[in-house]
C-alpha cells in the first residue's frame, strides 16, 4: 500500500478542530455543448455556487493522471487522499462494503448483474430491465434458497440495487485475477469465468459452478435468469481515514457504491437515505458530531452517461441548492467538485480534469462563476485528486509547518 502524501507529524490531531464537507458531484466535469460552447456547468443556473466562487479558491482536479479515465472507485480515493495507482480496489468489494456486508481479509467479491437470456443462453438484456428493488430482492432470496456452496467455500449474496447484487466467496486460497463474465453486449452468450494468474484458477472454477447453478435455478423465470459477474477483488483494507488524518468521517450517500469506498477507508455510515431530503437531514446530523462528511450527488452522473445536455444541466442546478443547504448546516471548509468528468456529449467517464471549488476564510477568489473556464485559471491550478485531502486539512488549520 501507499505510503502516506505529507510526513504523519504535519496532522494536528488534537480534538475540536474545524470541520470539513465535501460535496462530490458525480461526473461534474463536462464538455463545450457544439453550439453554445459552454458546458453544462457553465450552462447551469448556479446561483449558491456562483456566489459562492466569488469567495473561493478555484482549481482544476486530474482524477488519476492525465489522460486516464476513472472508475468511480479509484476517482473517490483520489478525493479521499489515496493515490488510486496504488491502491487499487476492485468494484466488487467496493459494492460488497456499499451494501454492509462484513468482508475479511481473504475475501473474493464479485459485482453481479442480473440479466435476461434466451433459450439459446445468449443475453438479450444486461440489466434484466432494471427490475424494482423488491423484484431484485425476491431474485435473490430464490436463488439464496436454492444454491448449494462448492465444497470448501461459503458463497453469500447480496441484493445491491435494481438489477445489481454481490456474490461473496470465503474460504481458503482464494485470489482476484478472474476475468469479468460479462461482455459488454448482447446477442452472445455470457463469457466463463477464466484466471487471468495461475493462483486464481480455483476461484475462477468456483465462480463458474455457482454462476451455473444460478442459470439451472432461475430458468423458470421470464426476465431474470442469469446473473453476469464483474469486478471480481478482494479484500484487504487500506489505512483508515483516522488513521491517516485523525478524523472523525461520515457519509451521505443514497447509492451503495459510494457508501461502500467509504467505508472502506473507515467513515462512518449513519445510514441509506433514499431521497434527497432525506440526505440533506442526515447530513446536519453527521455534521454535529464528525470532522468530515462526505456527500454524495449521483444525478449529474447518470445524466451524461444517458447522453443527455439539457438533464444533466437540470441535475446541476438542482445540486446548486443542495449546495447551499450543506453551505448553511456550517462546515469550516467546504468543497465542492467531481470524482470524474462525464461528458453529455461523450456518453461515459473522461479524463478531463474537473472543477474544484474550495471554501473557507483563508481563500483567495478570482472569480464570480463556478465553471470550467474560471475554475482552469483558479488560484489554486490544476492538481491531481490525491492532493485535495492537503488542501482540506490546511484550510481547516489541520497541518503543522514543515520544517524549521
């Protein structure tokens, strides 16, 4: 694992410091819509951020490096102060910890989605028509009912969301390096599971033999009869975020990826809001008894990957009001930024860099709107991801000198 990006002496860790928000905006980033040439942050009604860019260190954040596209995993360590080049989580304990499920260290978990086949066992739907949540749960309490673990090894599922479950594998000798069996399209069959290193061959052969025996239980069913397994990690924790910051950590987040790269680095998780409004409650609660909280937004996200200018503009400046409600619950410092960019006119993770919006007493603006252009000759320049955690902790008046 990473060692960490300042000297450990350099953190104050004494207790009743200021507090720090950071607001994640999914897929923030964008790009200059063909006729306007504005993008859809800089398209948006923001008044709140606007306003308060006006009295903000802006910047630009690269994700990883530049040129590399994100997941939504290594984009949030980055935002966490992790370098994600060295720690590389897989999406399926990511999912598996969004969920509450308890991983061990050893621990094989894969990301499932529930998926339609024909007679012929070729996919005709990746996401099974992304059945209700009550739907998905039944899905797996049958198959739950019915699967016979492998010798040797305990296999636990887990309905996620929608269409998306987790398959947890425990026992020993069990390694990541399993390739996905989704392909990524329809009209052919699901892919086997295959070892990508020889240690990883009894996990393959075991993902194999419950992912058939999840085809033979569910071949009764009209749409979801097959499960598609992606993301196949395992388990070992990172140093936590006390550890590394000597903070006390919450999240907010309404989707359980999100929940789960929080948990993983340590925050607490003071529960699964299924609005907006209800996040927005959470959050004021969090706030009262934890250094950071972190908020998470998945509306600007989902839009750009649906192709869609106009919708992820709305979920902007819906945002902007959200913004402004976690602006007066009080935190010390709050920032305000993307895990990734995500393009409307691109359908899909970027590499653009994305705005970054810090806010505190010790700012220095240069600006009076919150958007690319401004945030590209922002004080604060164009800095990767895994430095964001420093620039929180100094404008909170959490690090010490370095030096003499």
């Amino acid at each position: 694992m990473s060692e960490f990006l300042f000297p450990d002496s350099l953190v104050d860790r004494s207790p009743g410091g200021e507090t720090i928000a950071l607001v994640v905006l999914d897929g923030l980033g964008g790009l200059p819509h063909p006729e306007s040439g504005l993008t859809e942050l800089e398209a948006a009604r923001t008044p709140v951020m606007d306003a308060m860019a006006a009295k903000s260190s802006l910047g630009m954040l690269i994700p990883v490096l530049p040129g590399i596209t994100p997941g939504s995993g290594p984009g949030h360590l980055g935002l966490f102060g992790y370098d994600p080049t060295r720690f590389i989580i897989g999406r399926g304990v990511l999912s598996a910890l969004g969920v509450g499920f308890e991983l061990r260290p050893g621990d094989v978990a894969a990301r499932l989605n529930m998926a339609s086949l024909d007679a012929d066992g070729r996919i005709t739907d990746r996401r099974a028509g992304r059945p209700p949540d009550a739907e998905g749960r039944r899905i797996i309490e049958r198959v739950r009912e019915g699967l016979q673990s492998p010798s040797g090894v305990q296999v636990f599922l887990e309905h996620e969301k929608e269409h998306r479950a987790v398959l947890v594998l425990r026992g020993e000798g069990l390694e990541e390096g399993v390739k996905d069996t989704d392909p990524q399209e329809t009209g052919v069959p699901p892919l086997a599971a295959e070892a990508t290193v020889p240690e990883a061959q009894r996990t393959a052969d075991l993902l194999n033999e419950v992912l058939d025996q999840v085809r033979e239980l569910l071949s009764g069913e009209e749409t979801v009869n097959g499960f598609l397994a992606r993301g196949v990690a395992s388990y070992e924790a990172p140093p936590s975020f006390r550890e590394r910051y000597g903070l006390k950590a919450a999240v907010v987040a309404r989707y359980p990826m999100y929940r789960g790269v929080a948990r993983l680095v340590g925050m607490d998780v003071p529960g699964e809001p299924s609005s907006d409004a209800e996040a927005m409650e959470m959050f004021g609660r969090a706030l009262q008894d934890h250094d950071f909280v972190f908020f998470h937004y998945k509306a600007t996200d989902a839009r750009g990957e649906d192709g869609d200018f106009d919708a992820k503009v709305a979920a902007i400046e819906a945002a902007d009001e959200l913004v402004g409600r976690i602006a007066a619950a009080g935190p010390d410092v709050l920032l305000v930024t993307g895990d990734h960019a995500t393009p409307a006119g691109y359908g899909a993770h970027s590499w653009h860099p994305v705005p970054l919006l810090i806010h505190s007493r010790w700012t220095r603006p240069t600006a009076s709107a919150f958007g690319e252009g401004t945030c590209r000759t922002g004080d604060i320049g164009t800095v990767e991801s895994r430095h964001l955690m420093t620039l929180a902790l100094a404008h909170a008046g959490r690090l010490a000198k370095f030096g003499a």
